[in-house]
C-alpha cells in the first residue's frame, strides 16, 4: 500500500492522475470481480501457474489483456549504484 501511494504521488507530480489503484481482498471475491469486468482493459496477475492460467483464459476470452507473473520467479535488474539495502 505504501508503494502505490509513492508511485501515485511521482505519477501526480508529473501530471497524471489515477493512473494506479491497489485492490485488496480475497482473490476468490475481488480478483474474480476484476477478471470478470468487461470495464477492466489489462489484468496483471502474479502467483501460481495454474490461477494464472484461468486469469489469462477468462480476460482473453473477453478480448481484455495481461500481465502474468507466474511460479514464483520475479526477475529484477538492479544497477551498479543501487543503495543495496533497499533492494535485496
């Protein structure tokens, strides 16, 4: 939650508004309702191998759009001048 106030806060900076929103809740209720959503254009889902093969399914089935995250790996590129504590 922290993270999507400081991205809003950059982004609004630099004259964008609502452009990322968090949703929390159970997946079974609020993922459902947001995979579901003809109004939601691109669903990005991380987790398991085989929910995000029902994400894809049901958003592509309606002509919507991904990003998948799948099985655990989270790949991420960290440069030389990187404070380290911060990204490990």
């Amino acid at each position: 939650m922290a993270l999507t106030k400081i991205v809003a806060a950059v982004l609004k900076a630099n004259g964008f508004n609502s452009v990322v929103t968090l949703v929390s809740g159970r997946g079974s209720t609020v993922g459902q309702a947001i995979v579901d959503d003809k109004r939601v254009p691109l669903v990005s889902f991380t987790g398991s191998t085989s929910v995000g093969k029902m994400v894809s399914e049901k958003v592509h089935g309606r002509f919507g759009r991904t990003i998948l995250e799948l099985g655990g790996n989270n790949a991420a590129i960290i440069c030389a001048d990187a404070d380290l504590e911060i990204a490990f």
